[in-house]
C-alpha cells in the first residue's frame, strides 16, 4: 500500500471460524477515524475459532488484508 507523509492509517483485523475481515482507517487531525478500505475473505484453517491449518489460515489473512488495501 502506498502511503503519503502526512496520512496518519491504522488497521484492524478480526479474524474469526467463518471469515477474516481487514479494514484500513486514516485517523483525522480531529480524532475521527475514516475507513479507507476493507476486506472480508472465508476462513480457511480454522474450527471452532483454532488454528488448524497455519498455511490455509495465513493466506486467508493475506487475501482480505490485500483486499483492504486496494480498497484503501
């Protein structure tokens, strides 16, 4: 993700059994904080909130938080 000087971005990545939600937000000079961008993908290698598949469940997170970061 390109990033300019004066941006100020935080992230958030809820990674739950049935998907993997990544979202970006550029906090304001007021406080505020306006989502950028956001992802969602299906979780894959996990059951019942467990790591099962360390592989599967990495590329999940890859896949929304590239999605985030297109959006962004």
């Amino acid at each position: 993700m390109s990033r300019k000087e004066d941006q100020n971005l935080i992230v958030g990545l809820d990674i739950g059994t049935s998907k993997v939600v990544a979202v970006v937000g550029e906090v304001g000079q007021d406080g505020t904080i306006d989502v950028v961008g956001a992802g969602v993908h299906p979780a894959r290698g996990l059951k019942k909130g467990v790591v099962v598949n360390i592989e599967s469940t990495v590329q999940s997170i890859q896949r929304a938080v590239d999605e985030a970061e297109r959006m962004a």
